[in-house]
C-alpha cells in the first residue's frame, strides 16, 4: 500500500479576504473554515497523515479549531505560499510518503470523491490537478477598458488538493525554491513533470473575499433540509374565547384540552419533532400528568425549538393551516404569524398561517371542533 500524506496550507493573512481574523479561522457552521477542510481528509480511509502549515502567531486559533482531529502537529510557514508549501513538505521528509496532496485550507468543502480520484489519478501519473472549464468570456484590460478578448477555449480553472509523487514535488520545491509561485502544479511545469487534469468541482470553491464566506454559510445553512408534518384536532367546550397559534381569539365556545387546546401549535410541535424523528407531543408532555394541565402551549413549541438546536440544526420555515367553520381566522391572522416568529426566532417572511373551511362537510363543518396542520422544513448546519 503506498503511504499517502496531505499538506494543508493555511500560513497566509488572507490580505484581500479583510478583517482581523485570517480567513480560514472564521466560523462555517459550528466549525472553522480550516476545520472543515482539514475533516474532509481526517474521514477518507487510506489518507495516513493531515499536516497543517500555519503562521505561527495563529497557533492558538489552529488548536482551537481542530481539536479532537487525528492529524499531525503543525509546521510554521515562510513568508510566502510556495516557501510555506515547501517547509510543510520537508517537515513530512522523516515520514517517506509515496503520495502528497497539497490543499488550500481555504477550500473548507472538498468533498471525498473528489479526493479519491486525485489519489486515483496519482497511481497512473505522477502529478495531478483537479480542474474546472472557463465558462465565462475572458477580458484584458488596463486602466479601465478591455484591451482584448482573451479565447478561453483550452483554458480551465486550477483547484485543490493538487497531488504528487512526493520525490518528484519536493525536488522540485528545493531546486524551484523563492519563486513566489501559487499553485504548485505550477512548479511540476517547470520542473518537466507531466501534470494530469482531472474534473474538479464546482462546490470546491475557495473563500477569497467576505462575499464569498457569505455564500458558503447560506449554502451550509440550507445543506441537508428535513421535512416535518404535524396534524391535530380539537372539539369546542364551553367558554368564550379560543387559543390560535398563541393569540386568544375572542368566540362563543372554547377548545377542549389538557392544556391550553392550542390547535395550531400542537400541530406545529408534532411537526418540529417529527423533522428531527424525536416522536410526537403526547410522546414529550402526556396528557395523563397534571403538570401541563391548562399550560400554554409555547412551551411545547420551544422545547421542540431546543431539540432542533441540539441536533445541530435550523427552522426554515414554518407553515400552518387552521381549518374550521369559525370564528374568522383573518383578522387575527397577523398577529398569529408574529407570535408564531417570535417563539421559533424566525422572521415573519418564513412564517405563514392561513385559514380554510369544509364547505360545511364532515364535524368541522358541523362546527364541532378545530383542525390544524403544519410543515415545516429545518437545515441540518453540521457538515
């Protein structure tokens, strides 16, 4: 078996990115940037060492975001990439690896596929680079006007991880040294080593700029989406006013219950824990126990609310039907959605609660009671 090591490059200040923390120690869910690149090699069998090369003024902001990885200690950089890559590649000399990938740890979604065919590719030739086709018309310019249009045909994209012959990579660090080149393929070039493409991916895409951590969250936060339904039922009681989504609306009759009957968030509990597959209202708060008799139902809510967030997730958004006869449902509508919001820490535009009828079929139509269903959609953040 040939022993595989991986070199994650994460020495650099992140200059054009901004702010007082490099780039690749912003938070990306509930994990660094670094760290999710670092993981995504940690997880694939076959891989035998993890080498970060960091600045070493960072070495508190690196412990912090790998714990608990099986990688090895890191190495500290140069003064640029190419010096960093090659003091991070002689550190791994004791080790004798075969094969190296070199990765920007700016790269946090590097998925495990792609890493794979990289060490595929590495068995057939002796360098190799993930690639992307050119898709957008290329322009040179100066001072503000394009010059040219450049033809992009033959033209691609570079990514990492980037992977070599580990001999052949590092000779040509030593003999290429102080050339303050960013891609290591590069150095392959020039040091005559025949570089193979293979098909990169499209999600592997590097933090650069602010805006481009921006879209990485919102992509994390909508990753891995979950669907929960919920249905409940209540007969009318004695009494003068009904209890909607949180908001008492004033009737002739009241809604049967253990506590406060609260049809529309009972559906929506039943529909919060069935997203996340933790069972059902009556499963978390049983009727037969006094201490929820005549409660208000934002309790469930926000129990099932902290469940979610335990599982490492979001809410989305939320959805609820009341289906009755009476009383109106319009005019309480809004306030229902607020309150709905302000218990799920959701904005109003991710809240809708609408009304409907039977057409005076069945026992809602013979104004017997009060149907609620709700759907909601949560974002598994976590990887």
């Amino acid at each position: 078996m040939k022993k595989i090591a991986v070199l994650v490059v994460a020495a650099g200040k992140g200059s054009r990115f901004g702010g007082h923390i490099p780039k690749q120690y912003m938070s990306l869910g509930t994990k660094t940037v670094i760290c999710h690149a670092v993981n995504a090699f940690v997880k694939i069998q076959g891989i035998d060492l993890v080498r970060a090369v960091i600045n070493p003024e960072d070495y508190s902001l690196y412990k912090n975001s790998i714990k608990g990885l099986n990688v090895l200690s890191p190495v500290s950089g140069g003064n640029h990439r190419q010096e960093s890559v090659r003091l991070g590649l002689e550190s791994l000399r004791v080790y004798n690896p075969d094969y190296v990938l070199i990765h920007d740890a700016a790269r946090p979604y590097v998925d495990g596929q792609l890493i794979l065919n990289v060490i595929k590719a590495l068995k057939v030739d002796r360098a190799v680079v993930p690639v992307l086709p050119v898709i957008d018309s290329l322009k040179r310019c100066n001072d503000g006007y394009v010059m040219e249009t450049v033809e992009r045909r033959g033209i691609s994209r570079a990514q990492t991880p980037q992977g070599f012959h580990f001999l052949d990579i590092i000779k040509a660090h030593v003999d290429l040294a102080n050339r303050s080149l960013s891609d290591d393929s590069i150095l392959a070039e020039l040091a005559g080593l025949p570089v193979k493409t293979i098909s990169g991916s499209e999600m592997n895409k590097k933090i650069t700029t602010q805006e481009d951590l921006k879209f990485k969250v919102e992509r994390l936060k909508y990753n891995d989406i979950r669907v929960g339904y919920g249905i409940d039922i209540h007969a009318f009681t004695k009494g003068d006013a009904v209890i909607l989504c949180g908001v008492k609306v004033p009737f002739n009759r009241a809604l049967m219950g253990h506590s406060d009957a609260d049809v529309g968030l009972h559906a929506l509990t039943d529909a919060l824990l069935g997203a996340i597959a933790k069972g059902d209202i009556g499963e978390h708060f049983p009727p037969t126990e006094d201490k929820w008799k005549g409660v208000s139902s934002d309790v469930f809510v926000i129990y099932a609310k902290k469940l979610i967030k335990e599982q490492k997730a979001i809410i989305v958004n939320v959805n609820i039907t009341l289906i009755c006869e009476a009383p109106k449902i319009g005019p309480y509508r809004r306030k229902m959605c607020s309150h709905v919001s302000k218990l799920l820490g959701l904005s109003e535009t991710r809240v809708n609660i609408a009304a409907t009828t039977t057409e005076k079929l069945g026992f809602i139509g013979r104004g017997e009671g009060i149907s609620a269903h709700a759907v909601v959609n949560i974002s598994l953040i976590d990887d």
